[in-house]
C-alpha cells in the first residue's frame, strides 16, 4: 500500500476541486441552449366558398392542419388555437381543413375536397398574426348536391317510408323535414342511383345538415345482378342545433366490386308511438 504524505493529501484534494468545479463550468456551458423566441398565429375563422354547381358554402372544419414553406409540417390543432412558428418574416402558410369523419371525435383527418390555403404573412417573434383561411372545393371534385331551392328535387322517399318529408323555409333557406307521428313509424329518403363511382380506394363523401330529436342511420343500397345489398354505414346522433357530417363513403363504394348502381339513405324510425320524433335535413351533397 501506497502512503501518501500530508502535502500530497492536500495537493489531491486541491485537484479533486478544480476537476470538480471544471466539470460544473463545462456541464452549464452545456445547458446554455439558446431558447429562438417563437412567433404564432391564431385562426379563429374559416369559410368555404362554392359556386353555383356546388351547393351552399356551409362547413363543419373543426381542424387546421399547418404546413410551412416547402410543405414543413406544424401539426393539427383545433379552430382558434393559438399556433406557435419557430421563424420569423416573410413566411408561406399552407393550411388545410379538418374534420371529423363520419362525425367521430377521435377521427379527425384533412378532408380532401377543399384545397389547401395558402397565405405569405410577416411574422415578428413573440407576436400573433390572425389568418382567416377561405377554403375552396377541388377542381376534380364532381358534386351532385340537393338544397331544396329549386323546382323539384334529386331525392324521394323509398317503399319503406310511412311518410313523405315536406319543404320548409328558415331565415330564407328551404330545407327538407320529416315527422313521425300518429302510426307512422319509418321515415326513409334516398338519393337518385349513382353508376360508376370510382372504387380502388378513391374518396367518396356524402355532406349533410341536419338536426334531429333523434338518431337516424346513413346507409346504402347497392344493385347487384342478383339483387340489392342494404348496407347500414352510420348512427348520427340527435342535434338540437343545424350540424354539418362528412359521411365517408370510400370504403363501401370501393368494396362493392360488380355493381350497377347504388344510393344512398337517410332512415329514421320509432318503436314508441307516444313519443314523436322528427328530423330537418339540407344541403345534402354526394362529392367524389
């Protein structure tokens, strides 16, 4: 065993200190990351606009999907978030719109018919511009739409249905409405036919403005040489107030390989005949 002196005791721990104090120095030097001071935007308002063979303008985006520049990613955040953006001056803002599909709170996607919008806006650090993005439907999108403001309609009710739906009109807009009192139990209205809509996974949506005092189902009949597929597709929960739903049809047009045609239905129903039940529908839309 090695017997250090007293001097040489001292002189190690006078060592042991600088190394220990260097390692502090150098580890802080470390931590010292220069923080950039963000810039934001808000974007508390968006529109959609259309033309005369697209229907009403009326939307339901929840989201915004936000990209930078060359396509740089900042994520999805819901309508009036505030959007931190780790870059200053002239800066391109691309932004998509959101939704839920098929009305479903944890399924929220960039809905594919409405085109990016894109703005150049000046960003400072540390402060918030506002954008307020007006979103248009894509040139390729075919639209067969309904919104009860002309003469006739491209909807009627099936051989199901106990009644028919009437026209009524609110704050200057016709709208479809159906009741089910009395006896009358089944309420059922579906599209014209549809031949050849596009399959191998192209995006299919029906849009629809409703509110009900009840859930009523979304579904498709699908003509096939042997006969007609009834194919329930989704439960749309009761809305006191009007709501906008993207049914998403892609899957089910899709996988019905060999068909000649199909349509699509709005089907409300009661068991109860004490209690009446009632739904308003407008501008429903087929876009594919």
């Amino acid at each position: 065993m090695k017997i250090l002196n007293k001097n040489t005791h001292h002189h190690l721990n006078l060592s042991i200190l600088f190394v220990f104090i260097t390692f502090i120095v150098v580890s802080c030097k470390k931590t010292e990351i220069k923080q950039e001071i963000p810039s934001y935007i808000i974007i508390k308002d968006v529109e959609v606009e259309t033309n005369n063979n697209q229907g009403a303008n009326t939307n339901n985006i929840t989201d915004v999907w936000v990209y930078l520049n060359e396509g740089q990613s900042r994520g999805a955040y819901p309508i009036n978030s505030i959007i931190p953006i780790l870059t200053k001056d002239s800066t391109t803002i691309i932004i998509r719109a959101g939704i839920k599909d098929n009305g479903i709170s944890n399924i929220r996607i960039p809905y594919t018919f409405y085109k990016s919008y894109n703005e150049t806006v000046y960003l400072h650090q540390d402060s918030i511009i506002e954008i307020s993005p007006i979103f248009e439907y894509q040139e390729y999108a075919n639209i067969s739409h309904e919104n009860f403001e002309g003469v006739g309609t491209n909807i009627d009710t099936t051989i199901k249905s106990d009644i028919d739906f009437i026209i009524n009109t609110e704050n200057n807009n016709n709208y479809a409405e159906a009741n089910l009192t009395d006896e009358n139990l089944i309420f059922e209205v579906s599209t014209e036919d549809f031949i050849g809509l596009p399959q191998v996974g192209s995006p299919v949506y029906l849009e629809l403005d409703y509110k009900s005092n009840t859930t009523f189902t979304i579904g498709a009949y699908i003509n096939y040489i042997f006969g007609v597929e009834n194919r329930p597709l989704v439960n749309v929960t009761k809305k006191d107030e009007w709501n906008k739903i993207y049914i998403n049809l892609t899957n089910t047009v899709s996988s019905a390989t060999n068909n000649i045609s199909m349509k699509f239905y709005i089907n409300m129903y009661r068991t109860d005949t004490n209690e009446n039940k009632w739904i308003k529908f407008d501008n429903l839309k087929l876009v594919y």
